[in-house]
C-alpha cells in the first residue's frame, strides 16, 4: 500500500486471496506474462485441497509456488527467483519440481 501511494496510485485493484489456489494446470496464454520477478513464501504449509491444483503434490509453499512461476510464464518468458536451499538440494517432490524448473526456464 505505501508503494502505491509514493507512486500516486490513491486507488489500487488490490485483491487479497491465496494465490496458490489457482489452478495452474490449464493457464490461458492471455493470463501468462513474459517477466516475474519474485521471492518465494519459504516454510509455509497448504493443505490437500490446494495441492490438487498442482502438478507435483507438496505440502511445502515454496514448491507449490515455483511451479506457479513455471506454469505463468510465456514460452519465451523469463524469471528471477529467490529460492530456498532445499529447493535446490533435497530430493523427493523438490528435486522434481527442482527439474522442470530448469528444462523450463
């Protein structure tokens, strides 16, 4: 909010929900974006309902998140992303997540 004040922007669409209860497996190409630029949410948890929005099943936010970004982007798109030590170095669902993230991006 005090972004878009500094900005002039008195009257922001701000829309306040979970964004990873978004389906991601059929995105429009109209809902995609060529840039994102983003921090994941580190050491959260979702529960089974969100999960089935999701290609690869976590209950760890992070993950569920990156294959958000993955999913948003255009095919040409690009991504910068801060991510967790254990998105890089563990196994199971990270390690998979992990491997589309790289043949994708």
């Amino acid at each position: 909010m005090m972004n878009c004040i500094l900005h002039d922007i008195l009257t922001p669409n701000i829309v306040r929900k979970n964004t990873l209860e978004e389906d991601v497996r059929n995105i429009p190409e109209t809902y995609r974006y060529d840039v994102i630029l983003t921090n994941l949410p580190f050491g959260g948890k979702e529960g089974k309902q969100v999960q089935q929005n999701y290609p690869i099943k976590s209950n760890a936010t992070e993950l569920l998140a990156l294959q958000y970004v993955i999913k948003k982007l255009r095919k040409e798109g690009r991504c910068r992303i801060v991510v967790s030590e254990g998105v890089l170095f563990r196994g199971d669902a990270f390690a998979k997540v992990k491997k589309r993230a790289v043949r994708k991006l």
